[in-house]
C-alpha cells in the first residue's frame, strides 16, 4: 500500500484528500481524519509532501499490523471530516504487546 492508494481510498471515500494524523489520546494512539484537505488552497503542503505524509502514516500503521482494520473503519464510518471535528480511528494496537510501548513513549 503507498500513500497515493490511501489518497484513492480517502477522495473515494469523502472525495476530498483529507490530512491524516496519529495522535497518543490517553496511552491510545488514534488516526485522525483531518477537516483539511489537499484541494484546499489554503492546504499548507505541496502534493509531494502530502503523498509523503501519507506513505509515512501507511507505513506506520503497516508495521503495527492496523491497516486492513484502519481501511475497513474507513469504508464503514459514517461520520464525515468537518470544520473543528475530525474523525477519530481508535488503533488496537494490543497484538503488538510490549513493543506497543515503545510507540506510546
């Protein structure tokens, strides 16, 4: 999976390139589906960076063995990214055990 497939998949989705992001929430890390997105003028990244951010947040979620869950939460949702609220994907990241915590420090 490359950054330009989760492109595809968000633009398919919501038909925006919405920003991505991982945050740690209370020793949980989420993705967050931004309200800010590419098509914007006001964007603060070129199209190359935002297709780099996103191949980093798809390899992170690779290694820690999330991303099929993290598509199948996506093509589920019915919430949709807006002005001040994002959406929020919870990560399981339990399968990882201790090395999970090396992702939390």
């Amino acid at each position: 999976m490359t950054g330009s497939d989760f492109q595809a998949l968000l633009q398919e989705k919501w038909g925006h390139s919405y920003d991505v992001q991982l945050r740690r929430v209370n020793q949980k890390v989420v993705l967050l589906v931004m309200w800010r997105y590419l098509e914007q003028p006001s964007f603060p990244m070129s199209e190359a960076e935002y297709l780099a951010h996103l191949q980093d947040i798809v390899a992170h979620l690779q290694a820690w063995g999330v991303w099929e869950a993290v598509q199948r939460e996506i093509k589920a949702t019915r919430q949709k990214p807006r002005m001040g609220k994002a959406v929020t994907i919870p990560l399981d990241l339990a399968g990882m055990g201790e090395r999970a915590s090396e992702w939390l420090l």
